[in-house]
C-alpha cells in the first residue's frame, strides 16, 4: 500500500493546479477527523481524501471519465474501498453510487472543500480567520458558493451520523489550521 508521502508525489504529478493541491490536503485533513469520531483508519481515509483530485485536470473535458483515470492509477495502491470511494465522487456520471460511510464522507468533504476554499479565496487577502459557523451557514445559502449539487453532497453527512452544523465547524476549523498553523 501507498504511504503519505508517495500520495504527495502522485498527487504533484498529476495535480498542477495549486487550488486543487490545497482541497486534496484540507480533504484529508478532515476526512482524518471524521475517521477519528467514526472509530476507523484514519490512514486510509486521510489517503483517500489527499487522491480524491488525482484526475480532476484529466477529466475536465470528459468528465464521466473522471474516477476511471484515478482507479487506474491507484490499482494496487490502495484498498479497493477506498478506491471506489475515489470513484463515487463522479455518481452522476458513473455506475458507482456512494453506499460505505467512505464513500459519502469522501464526496460530503469534496464539496465542503470546495465550498470553503471558494469562501477562502473570496475573502480579502484570504483571511477568514473572522469566519464564524453562522457567517458560513449564510453563505450556504448563497448560489455564489454553493448551488443544488454542491448542498446536497455536503448534507451527505448526515448519512455518515455528523450533524450540518458540526460538519460545516469540524471543515472551518480544520481550514484554519491549515491556514494559519504558523
């Protein structure tokens, strides 16, 4: 099986955009939490969450495509499951519809990355070291950061036992030590 370190090597070669370097790594940082409240491997789900993105640049103009590049690549690297957890992040578009509690923890923190980091980069100079659980639960609501899709994958992680508001704390916090852990 992959270590940490060799994930960050695939992750640098197949990953240019640094935005999406940045949601792999807060991934796996709070899918590593999750594991740890849930009772499971937080190895194995901080590794899922880091490859999440190994194809997104790949998929981009196929994207049903995407997850078949990333298990391809992760054959033999991982364990299955966490394989297909990879691969439910593309449901809409593939045969394999998220059913582990990996699986939905993965896709929910797919899209709270992606909400957070566009909240993040939105802000002056990136700082959201002001931002509150309410201030993020008023731009839940805003179609500028979220939209049907992304709302949905997020309250996944209700499937998964973690309340919204937990689940929108648990992602704030753990992107502020991401970014301010200096």
């Amino acid at each position: 099986m992959i270590d940490r370190q060799q994930a960050f090597v695939l992750i640098k070669k197949y990953i240019k955009n640094e935005k999406l370097i940045h949601q792999s790594l807060l991934a796996e940082a709070i899918l590593r939490k999750i594991a740890k409240m849930l009772g499971t491997n937080e190895e194995l789900w901080g590794l899922t969450g880091l490859l999440y993105n190994i194809d997104y640049e790949y998929a981009l103009e196929e994207p049903e495509n995407r997850g078949i590049f990333a298990s391809q690549v992760l054959d033999g690297l991982l364990p299955d499951s966490c394989v297909n957890a990879i691969k439910s992040i593309n449901y809409q578009h593939s045969d394999y519809v998220p059913s582990t509690s990996l699986d939905k923890s993965l896709v929910a923190t797919a899209a709270l990355t992606d909400f957070l980091t566009s909240i993040a980069y939105s802000a002056p100079n990136n700082d959201i070291s002001e931002f509150n659980l309410d201030i993020l639960k008023n731009k839940f609501n805003e179609t500028k950061f979220t939209n049907t899709n992304i709302k949905n994958r997020i309250l996944l992680c209700n499937d998964i036992g973690i309340e919204f508001k937990d689940f929108l704390e648990i992602g704030m916090n753990t992107l502020k030590e991401i970014l301010y852990k200096n």
